[in-house]
C-alpha cells in the first residue's frame, strides 16, 4: 500500500536516491524555517523539496505533486 499516490502513479521506477536526499533536505531545512517542507515529484530530477515561505500558499499545481511533508521545528511561542 502506498501512502501517496503519487508515488504510486511512479511505481517502481521511482527514483528512491532522489527521494531520501529530498527528504534529507527537507528536515535540514526544517530546523532553520518557520514553514513546513515539501517534498515534492518533478520530471527533470525525480524529487524535489520546497520550502511553503517560498511560495506562500502552494499552488493546486504543486500540492497535486506532494509526496511528504516535514514539519518546521522553529517556533517563536515560549
């Protein structure tokens, strides 16, 4: 069973090094941001992830693309 199914869209051809390292670079991110990381499929190089401070509120065209989403880990409520 697939969690998303964009992956699932992917199958096996899914480029699973491409996936850990957005995902890896999602969570470094994730500590130094006040937004949630996504990562994202894209054509050209499998996986990518973004930052939603970048663009705001994500575009339906991106969120269609969402496989993952890391949680920021800064907060500025004590």
């Amino acid at each position: 069973m697939y969690a998303s199914s964009n992956i699932a869209r992917a199958g096996y051809q899914a480029d699973q090094v491409a996936f850990v390292a957005a995902l890896d670079r999602a969570h470094a991110r994730s500590f130094h941001s006040y937004f949630t990381q996504y990562v994202l499929t894209d054509d050209e190089t499998g996986y990518i992830a973004v930052d939603e401070g970048d663009y705001g509120a994500l575009p339906k065209t991106m969120l269609d693309r969402v496989v993952d989403t890391v949680p920021t880990k800064l907060t500025d409520e004590f």
